[in-house]
C-alpha cells in the first residue's frame, strides 16, 4: 500500500535519501472511505493530509441556496487536504467526500509539521508538490479572468481527461463555472 506513496515520492524528488522516505511513510496510515463518506467535513477543522492510493474525492462548498459548487476533484496519486484549514487551523467551508470507495494514506498535520522542520526530501516532496497544485490553480484562474467556458473545458480536458468520463457533468460544470446545460451545449460543438 505504501509502496504507491513511495513511488510518487520518489518520482517527484529525484535523488531522495531512504533514511528519509522511510521516515515520510511511517506517519501515513490506511484510511479506507466508501462512497459519500466525508475526509473532512464543512464544520470541522482539517488536521490531515491524505494521499489517494485508489478512488477519488471532491473538494466543494455549499451555497447559501443550498446548491454544491465542486472546486476540484482529485483523483489517484495525489494528495488531498483543505489547505486553508490547514494552514489557519479553522474551519473552512470547504467539504472533501469520497466520490467511489477510495483508499488514502492519512498523515495528521502535526506529524507532517514535524517531519518538515527535519526532513529535506519531505520538504522538496510539499514544496514541489504545491508549486505544480499552484500552477494548476493560477492557470485556471486566468482562464476565469481572460478566457471562455469553452477555453475552461477544454483545459479540464487537456489536463484531467477521465474526469468527463467518470464523474458526474455537473461536478465539472461547477469546476468551471458554468450551468450543467451550458456545458452540454459546449460539448455538443
């Protein structure tokens, strides 16, 4: 299970110690969540990071009208957490729920800020990690400000193919701003 977790490890720190991957996955546990069930729920602090070993999750918010905006879904070999809650230690409006039967390695937050102040590799893994997450972001914020609905779909698409495939249409018209007829429109063309 944890070898998964080592390979991307690895793979995003090129010439990583042992002695300090070792020490990176010890403070990962298996968490297994059905369909539905919550990693972090909107009235709670995050006080975790997870890394997807199979399944997938959503990051979304709920309007004051009661309708669910998806900020992202994340799939397979990626982390997951509620950044800001991390960050601040309150709570976010943000929920993160299990979209399929997913099964995550858990790492509290305490745990990963120790290990930070210790260990090079975990901290060139988070700071890589974060900057591809935040070029992501940034690319799709310009495309907010700049773009189309057609130029935002088509980036979902180049960047997270099975997306259109696996999940809910909806989920992705949110994701990209725009209403689940729109976005059949835009595909149609």
């Amino acid at each position: 299970m944890k070898k998964e977790l080592e390979l991307f490890i690895r793979s995003t720190v090129p010439n990583s110690i042992d002695e300090e991957v070792d020490a990176i996955l010890e403070i990962f546990h298996e968490r297994k969540l059905g369909r539905g069930d919550y990693f972090k729920r909107h009235d709670e602090i995050c006080k975790e990071f997870g890394y997807i070993v199979d399944g997938s999750v959503r990051h979304y918010v709920v309007k004051d009208n009661g309708e669910e905006m998806t900020g992202s879904i994340v799939t397979k070999n990626n982390l997951v957490t509620d950044l800001i809650g991390v960050r601040t230690n309150q709570k976010t409006p943000i929920s993160i729920d299990a979209l399929e039967p997913t099964t995550l390695l858990v790492a509290s937050t305490a745990d990963n800020r120790k290990l930070l102040e210790v260990n090079l590799t975990y901290n060139r893994f988070v700071r890589e990690y974060l900057a591809d997450s935040t070029m992501k972001l940034v690319k799709l914020h310009m495309l907010f400000l700049t773009g189309h609905a057609k130029e935002r779909y088509r980036f979902i698409v180049e960047s997270n193919p099975e997306l259109l495939n696996k999940f809910p249409l909806r989920f992705i018209a949110t994701m990209i701003g725009i209403t689940p007829t729109q976005l059949s429109r835009i595909r149609k063309r």
